[in-house]
C-alpha cells in the first residue's frame, strides 16, 4: 500500500545522484522566494510544501530546514583570508541586518542550546517592531542554509556605563606596548614583538606591566631593564613588571589549530543532521588533537561520513590553511555521544 505520509515520500525523493540532489536544491531554493502562481512540474509538490512551510509557521520548520541541511553541501571555510574575516553566518547576518536599517551592537553564537543573540541599538525604534522586521527575515536565511537548530533571541543593546578613567588606561597601555614591541625589536625579536606580549593590571594606587617572555630569548633580563628604563624616562604610571615565559612554537600551533578546530566545527554547528555538541583541542608535544564531539548514539551513514571527510580534506589542502599547518602532525576526529570516534583523520 502506497504511504500517505509525504514526507516519508520526500525522504525517499532525497535519495538521488549528486546532480539531481543539486537540481532538487536549487529548485527548493528558487521556489522559497517565488510570490508568483507558476506551473509545477517534476518535484513541484516539494517545491509547494516548503511554501506551506514557509506561510504557515513563525519560524521555519525544523524537519523541512534538517532535509535542506541534508541535500546542502558541506562547506568548510578559514576565518581568515588575505589578512580579512571571511564571511561567515555572523558576519552575514551582520550584513542583513545592517540592509534592514538597524544599528547593530553584535551578533553572536552560542552552543547548547544553539542560540543566535542580535544586539540591536534601537534609537527611535521598538524591540516589538524590530523583531516584527527581522524575524522572518533572519529565520528565512537560516532555513536557506540548512540551519534548523538555532534559537533566535533578538535584544536591546544595554548602554555602556562611562568609566572614569578608562580612556587613561587605554592611553597608557598603547604607550607600553610600543615600549615594548620597540625593544623587542631592538634585540632582533620583531616577529615575537607581534604577539601580544604586554599587558596591563590596573592597582588602587598605580599599574603592574605584564609581559610575556618567549623562552627561547637569551637576553630577556636586558630586554626587561631597557623596557623599564623606557618607561621610566616616559614616566608612565607604572610601579612594576611581571614577567611569564611561555614556549613560542607551542602557543603559534595552539593559535593556528585554534582557528582551523573553530573553521571545522563551524561550518556543521547549528544543523541536525551532524548534531554538534562541543569543540575540544590540544598540542601536545607537537601533535595536534581535535576532537568535534557530537550527541550521535550512532555513525552517521557512510556516504555523510565521506562528506565529511571530504570536505575536511579539501579544506585542509587549502593554500592558506596549508601554509598555516606547515609541518604539524594532526589527528581530526569526531565524537559520538560515548565519545567513540565515528570520523578520524590524520597525515
């Protein structure tokens, strides 16, 4: 007996070759934003259900936008590129919601719940009105790009209280970075200077520097007492310098992974069929360890599990993140709920 159930059918429908799966999403995609009556033909009553969908609910439909999420391709991009943020689902609800007319204060993600906040600074207008203009138009995005697990909270940004002072601080911690990039340099170690060396403890009664000191530099007493000369000869409020050694090599490949762990995650966060749960990484002796872990009880279906890796793999072979990896041995996995690995790759 045939199944009533359209959904159950749509399913059956999803399971084509990757150019019918393209053809199919496009069409959906087109069909979202249509106002026009048209004449459907193959797959029409897809394209009309998504519609329903659309029309009748406040917010997309979470089995609808997880079928999307589905046929939608993996696409794993660097937050950086040529020294630019790319674009990324922040910055491009940013963008939107910019386009709409309103000031934004800041977009942002967090996990568990998957929540999307929208800071607005209103002005004139009314947080009633303005969810009135954005709701839909956010969640339409959302839905667009197979996003059906974020919760969207939209919230007046709170007014920043004035602190005395605050502009005093920030006027001294600029003069003791320069003091102290320039010395660093002065002794050969511009490229170390680069890295947020210095900063700034704020006491009752005067400020404490501190600096972090590469443990590889030989001349780090010489470089601290040129430094505290120099801020003496400036007569900077300062009363003392703290200094830290770290090992440079080590924190460079805990910040590359860093981005390259959040890029990885990033780019499944927020949509049901991978169910992203957390992100966890660690250099150790070398090696880099990323672990995406999941709230799956079981592995994926092995052609997603080729999806996966695939776009890991393309993504790895990028020129900036290749040139970011230099010789770094790594291990990429992903995590079912038990934390068995369902994914693992590695060089």
């Amino acid at each position: 007996m045939k199944s009533n159930d359209p959904f159950k059918e749509l399913e059956e429908q999803l399971k084509l070759t990757d150019e019918s799966k393209n053809h199919l999403r496009s069409k959906i995609m087109r069909t979202t934003h249509e106002k026009k009556r048209r004449y459907f033909k193959k797959y029409g009553w897809i394209a009309a259900a998504c519609i329903l969908f659309i029309v009748i609910s406040p917010f997309y439909s979470t089995t609808m936008a997880s079928i999307v999420a589905k046929v939608l391709p993996i696409t794993i991009t660097p937050q950086i590129l040529d020294g630019e943020p790319n674009p990324n689902l922040t910055s491009d609800l940013f963008t939107l919601i910019e386009k709409e007319g309103y000031t934004v204060n800041s977009v942002g993600t967090t996990p568990s719940p998957f929540t999307i906040e929208v800071s607005l600074v209103l002005g004139d207008s009314t947080l009633t009105q303005a969810k009135e203009d954005l709701v839909s138009k956010i969640t339409n995005y959302l839905y667009e790009n197979g996003y059906d697990e974020y919760k969207l909270k939209i919230v007046e940004a709170p007014e920043i209280p004035y602190r005395k002072g605050s502009g005093d601080s920030n006027k001294l911690y600029d003069n003791v970075r320069e003091i102290v990039k320039n010395v660093f340099a002065s002794y050969g170690y511009a490229e170390e200077a680069e890295y947020e060396l210095a900063g700034l403890k704020e006491t009752m009664f005067s400020n404490i520097v501190t600096i972090d000191m590469p443990d590889h530099i030989n001349e780090s007493e010489k470089i601290i007492a040129d430094i505290q000369k120099e801020i003496e000869s400036q007569d900077l409020d300062v009363k003392d310098i703290e200094v830290n050694t770290f090992n440079l090599k080590h924190r460079q490949q805990d910040g590359r992974w860093g981005n390259i762990s959040s890029d990885i995650y990033d780019a499944m966060a927020g949509k049901s069929t991978y169910q992203l749960k957390g992100l966890s990484y660690k250099v150790k002796k070398g090696h880099s360890y990323v672990w995406i872990k999941t709230n799956l009880d079981k592995p994926l279906p092995q052609e997603q599990i080729g999806e996966i890796e695939k776009a890991v793999q393309e993504y790895l072979t990028l020129p900036e993140i290749k040139e970011q990896i230099l010789n770094d041995d790594y291990t990429i996995e992903f995590l079912l709920r038990n934390g068995k690995s369902f994914v693992e790759i590695k060089n």
